[in-house]
C-alpha cells in the first residue's frame, strides 16, 4: 500500500512547537512540587482536598501532549497511511475529560460536605519550636499554586493558536482551574479561621462550575473532532474561516461547473477532498494538481488535499 508523505510543522513554527514541549516540561514539574506541598499543608480543609486531587488531574494534558509530541510526526507505514495525527486528538480528549472529571469531583466532593455540615479544623503545627497556625502554610501553599499557573497558562494561549493544537489550548484551561482553585481556596481558610464553617466548602463549589463549564466544552469538541466534524478553531469552536478561503478557490474556477468538497482534522492538520463537474477539460491533470497545491498553500494545516472530477456530484443530505 502507498502512503502518503511524512508530516511536519512547517520551519517557523518549529521554535514555536518546542517552546510549547519546554513549557509542558516545566509544568509537569511544578504541579508534582505543588502537589506535594498541598498534600503537607492540607489538614482538614476541603478546598485544600480538592486543589490536592486538582493537581494531580493536572498532570494528565501536559503528560498526553508530551506524549503525543514524541509520536505524531512519525513516517506513515503500510500499517498507518495516513500518519499518526490522530494521536492528537486522542491526547486532546484525555486532556478534556481530564478538566471535566476535576469540575464534577469538586462538585461532588463540596455539596456532599455542605449537605453533611462537616465542620472541618485547622489547627497548630511546631516548627522549629514555634507554634504556627496551619492556616497560613496553607494560604502560603495556595499562593505557590496560583502565581506560577497562571503565568503558565497565559504563556501557553498563544502557542496553542499558532500550532492549532487543542490538547495545549485545553492545559492553559487547566493551568486556569488551577489558579482559581487556589485564589478560592484562600478566603476559604480565612473563612474557617473565623468560623465559618461553610466557606471552605462554598469557595470550592464556586470555582467547580466555571472548570466543569471548560470541561464540558472540550470534552464535546474533542468527541465531535473523533468523529470528524467540520473542523473548529482551537480558542472559540467556531467554524475554521479556512474552509471559506477553500469554498472560494473552488468556486472561482472557470472550468469547474460544480463543485463540492469535505475537510476533516488529523490531529493538528487538515485533510479533505474535493469534487468536481468538469465543463473544460483541457489540459485538466495539470490544472487538478494546480489547484490541489494551490489549496494546500492556503495554509499549513492543510497537508492534503485531494480533487476527484465525477460526472455528477454524490447525493448529499446537508
């Protein structure tokens, strides 16, 4: 069986791409400290609980994409045609279910301890011969969780546009659950410091509807992209503005009297084809690998793209 040729980012956006595998190295090692930390401090307090499994969830986007990054630009062979693209977006739906089981367990966890009216303790830790209230190594451990997630995922935003990669799209939205559940976390502990006895609990449950929202969001792209949607952009899932630019290339040909085309994504890149009602065939197999090439051209991601010419166009039901 002949496959088609190897894939890869183009040259520019090569530094790009190792940027990203710099920044995931950095994170899997920051949320295995931050985890750690938390686990030392947490005591009783449920939003403490919670930012402790939340980061250990943490761990499952930067971990796919490192992965994913070692096997996607491999050589398609007899046994993978077309590529290991897909591997993407298998990394992008553990990513996604990944952010929607950590909105879910918060919920879970923090409505069960309001119905229940657990009343969780801080209490005093010696260090050093002093006695501290465990409270503020907590805070201090949720400041530690905060301040470099945040500067982590804002880093990574950008990265994941310019290589069109949702799996990091969707690390910056955890690296964000990961800064809420902390700035939550605090006024948390103040609250059971005062006696509130409930406010550890209600700023868990605030911070889990936003991250389920994310979750719930992804977790659907990445399944609809499974099962080859029309491709979407990596920030708002809104129609990818490429497919106009392909529309109006067909449309634009005087020799073509119809036309219809699909595009599906691979992973990071697209693939589709094209068919087409011949009106003027003359020199018609130099002018389908013009406009074949002319349309890959049109950007990166599209690294295949194929033009059939038919008598009639195939029956469609959209």
């Amino acid at each position: 069986m002949k496959t088609i040729s190897r894939f890869e980012y183009p040259e520019e956006l090569q530094p790009v791409f190792k940027k990203a595998k710099k920044l995931e190295w950095i994170t899997v090692a920051y949320l295995i400290s931050t985890a750690l930390v938390v686990y030392l401090t947490m005591g009783n307090s449920q939003a403490m609980k919670t930012a402790y499994f939340e980061d250990l969830l943490s761990l499952t986007p930067s971990v796919s994409f490192l992965i994913a990054s070692r096997i996607f630009h491999k050589k398609p062979n007899k046994d993978f045609p077309y590529g290991y693209h897909r591997v993407v977006s298998i990394a992008y739906l553990c990513s996604a279910l990944a952010l929607f089981s950590v909105g879910a367990f918060l919920i879970y966890d923090s409505s069960a301890t309001l119905i229940k009216q657990e009343h969780p303790t801080i209490g005093i830790k010696v260090i050093f011969g002093h006695e501290i209230w465990l409270g503020y190594l907590m805070m201090a451990a949720m400041v530690y969780s905060t301040v470099p997630a945040m500067v982590l995922g804002r880093l990574k935003l950008p990265l994941a546009k310019k290589l069109h990669e949702k799996n990091l799209y969707t690390d910056a939205d955890m690296n964000k659950a990961d800064w809420m559940t902390g700035a939550a976390a605090i006024p948390g502990i103040i609250g059971i410091g005062m006696g509130w006895w409930w406010a550890d609990s209600v700023a868990a449950l605030i911070i889990s509807l936003d991250i389920i929202k994310d979750g719930y969001t992804n977790l659907k792209q990445a399944v609809f992209a499974l099962m080859n949607q029309v491709p979407k952009n990596v920030d708002d899932q809104k129609t990818d503005p490429l497919l106009l630019e392909i529309e109006h290339k067909l449309t634009h040909q005087p020799w073509i009297k119809e036309h219809m085309f699909r595009l599906r994504e691979e992973g990071h890149i697209y693939q589709g084809e094209a068919f087409v009602v011949i009106q003027d065939e003359v020199n018609l197999t130099q002018r389908l690998e013009k406009l074949s090439e002319e349309i890959s051209d049109l950007n990166w991601r599209v690294q295949e793209f194929v033009i059939m010419p038919v008598r009639e166009l195939p029956r469609s039901n959209a």
